[in-house]
C-alpha cells in the first residue's frame, strides 16, 4: 500500500499533527481532518490549538492544499464550562480539539465533533455538518443539551468516530461517546444520540468513573449497544452493555489486557449481520496502543 503525504507539519509552521479523523461522504469525498499544535507537550503560554482539514476526491491518491477550520466564538450568553481535572492536557490548551466525524447515512450529511477551549479555559462540546463534502459548515454548541440541567460541570468527546444504529428498534439513531465530569471530578462515559438527524442532541445516563476514552457501536446482530471505556494510566477495559439502543448502560466489566494503555481506534463489528444471540454478533474489534506499540484486538 503506497503512503501519501497530505500535509508536513514542519512547513505549515506546527510542532504537533496529531489525532487524524477521516470519513468518506456518501458522494465518496474523502474528508481528512486533524488536530495542530505549534508546541508542546510540555505546551507553552502562547500554544493555540487549530484544526485542519484535506479533500480526496480520487480515493485517497491525491489531495487537496490543506485549509484551516474556522474557530467559531460561542454566542453571548452561551452556556460555558470548565473544569481543572481534564485528563488530557492538550484540552487546557486555547483552540479546537480532538476531531471526530460521523456520517448519516439516511440524508447524508456529515457531522464533525470536537471541542473548544476558550482563552479562559471555558470547554464546550461543539458540532459542525456540511451538507457538501466541506464546501461549507454550519457550527452549533450542544454543551447544554448534552449536560441537560444535570450535575455535570462540562462535556468533551474523545477522539474517534461516531456511528450510526442500521437496523433494530432503534435503526437511524445517530450515535457518538462523550465524557462528562461531575463537580467531584469523575469523569464518566455517555452515549451522544440524536433521533432527528442532529437538529437536537441527548446523552444516556452516565457509567464508569474515571474514564479517559469511550467508543460506542451497535452489535452486529442489532439487538445491543456496546460501551468500551478505558481509564486513565490503567491496563484496565471496562465494557457496557445497553438494551434501549444507548438510553442507558448496564455496570461495567472488567478485562486485565496488559498490552493496552490507549485506545486509538473505534469500535468495529467482525461480523456485520450476524444472526441475533449467536457468538458472532458481539465479536467486536479495537486497536490499542502501550509505549508507542500499536495492536489490533478481536473480543469474542
């Protein structure tokens, strides 16, 4: 497989290019986007975090001049949100974080998630969808709808991609994980749904305690939504499960797998359409990364 370089950081003034996500529209336009930083770790005073994002219009094989995506100032008396016990540091540094798509299938528009940091440290979980493979974007904050007048101090979505349920009862709801962090500091897992193709947002109740990265999908027999969290420096999976397609999620389990300490991939059904109750329909695959190590994991 020959690589293809879409942009050098060196060049384009960044120290950083880093957590790429990538969709493919319904009219196979390729969208690559990426977090850049002009510094750090460890991130200095003046480090502003940018997206940025490229177009594929041959399969990958070529692409166009990158271009930066517009940092969008929230409305006046906008819900804000902040919190010191951010587990990744990046997020305490001003700008636009941790992209990550999700394609609707029925209508075909793309959703772009991430979050903004304010200059004051202010998070918010914003949304952004183009309806023309990123000729143009329409951005909304969905910070409040997602913490909905619960005890929630802020909400960020970890990097990823979202999904979208296929079939079942609850076939067209879109989806994506988020993390939501309680005045105590814990932060938990929630699934990110939409039922009207993204005009109004909701989250499940949340699980998990300390969780550092969440992914979601639906099994491949369409009858659950499974929950992979990992939490923070552990070697430790925890795993939900839900039967009302993400409304809510049963107490998670826990798998030693000492070869992971960071997710970097979604979740991914092996065996899409698998009959429902048979083994195959909750195998599910990930990929993980230990000490720059990166590894490919089926769960049975």
């Amino acid at each position: 497989m020959a690589k293809v370089l879409v942009a050098q950081h060196e060049t384009q003034g960044f120290a950083q290019m880093r957590y790429p996500a990538i969709v493919r529209s319904c009219s196979r336009t390729l969208i690559l986007m990426w977090e850049a930083l002009p510094s750090g770790p460890p991130f200095s005073a003046q480090a502003r975090a940018s997206l940025y994002f490229s177009r594929s219009f041959d399969g990958g094989h070529s692409w166009e001049q990158p271009q930066a995506f517009p940092e969008v100032k929230l409305p006046t008396g906008q819900p804000k949100h902040s919190c010191t016990s951010c587990s990744e540091d990046n997020l305490k540094v001003p700008g636009l974080h941790n992209p990550s798509f999700l394609l609707d299938h029925v209508t075909g528009r793309v959703f772009c998630f991430y979050t903004h940091t304010s200059d004051s440290g202010e998070l918010s979980l914003q949304v952004s969808s183009t309806d023309d493979d990123g000729e143009s974007w329409t951005h909304r904050d969905i910070t409040s709808m997602i913490i909905a007048g619960r005890d929630f101090e802020m909400a960020w979505v970890p990097r990823g991609r979202g999904t979208q349920l296929m079939g079942g009862t609850w076939s067209q709801r879109l989806a994506h994980a988020g993390v939501v962090v309680t005045p105590s500091g814990e932060r938990r897992a929630v699934f990110i749904g939409s039922d009207d193709q993204g005009v109004s947002w909701w989250s499940s109740q949340p699980v998990g305690t300390h969780v550092d990265h969440c992914s979601v999908m639906q099994s491949s027999d369409q009858e659950k939504v499974w929950m992979l969290m990992k939490e923070c420096s552990s070697a430790e999976k925890l795993w939900a499960v839900s039967t009302d397609g993400g409304r809510s999620f049963s107490q998670p389990n826990r798998e030693v797998d000492s070869e992971l300490i960071d997710l970097v991939s979604p979740l991914e059904p092996v065996f899409p359409g698998a009959a429902a109750g048979s083994a195959h329909a909750s195998v599910v695959s990930y990929v993980g990364e230990k000490n720059g190590t990166v590894r490919g994991t089926v769960r049975p």
